[in-house]
C-alpha cells in the first residue's frame, strides 16, 4: 500500500501515514531503508493489524518524489 507521511518524529521513530485508504497507521521504529522521513513524502508500507490501531510496517520512501525536511521532533 501506498501513503503519505503526515507526521514523523525521528528521536522516538514514531510516526503516522495517512494511506491512499483514507486510512491513518502508526508508524513504530525506523523506517526500512534507514533514511529518515520527511514531512509529505510518499511512503509504501505494509498494513498490519495493532494493539491501539492499524500500524505501518516496512516502511520505504517511494522514489522521486520528495518532502519537506527532515522532522526533528518537539512540538511547535
């Protein structure tokens, strides 16, 4: 499945992805390739079922397309 990362804070590697469902999933850990997440970017991943919602998991940038920076967490 495909989404797009709605929120990432890389010091805890926790995150959501809203996914081309409509749907929100977790992101817990980090992502597959090990190169860390932007804001906005379009993410493939695959659906699992979890405790507290839907989860996100293998979770790998789709190519070519970019994001805003890297999220360095904290809130605004």
């Amino acid at each position: 499945m495909t989404g797009r990362l709605r929120f990432y804070d890389a010091p805890t590697a926790w995150g959501v992805v809203l996914g081309d469902d409509g749907q929100l999933y977790m992101i817990q850990g980090q992502p597959a390739s090990g190169v860390p997440l932007r804001l906005g970017e379009r993410v493939r991943f695959e659906p699992a079922p979890g405790p507290g919602g839907p989860r996100a998991t293998g979770v790998q940038r789709v190519d070519g397309v970019k994001g805003a920076p890297p999220t360095t967490g904290g809130s605004r």
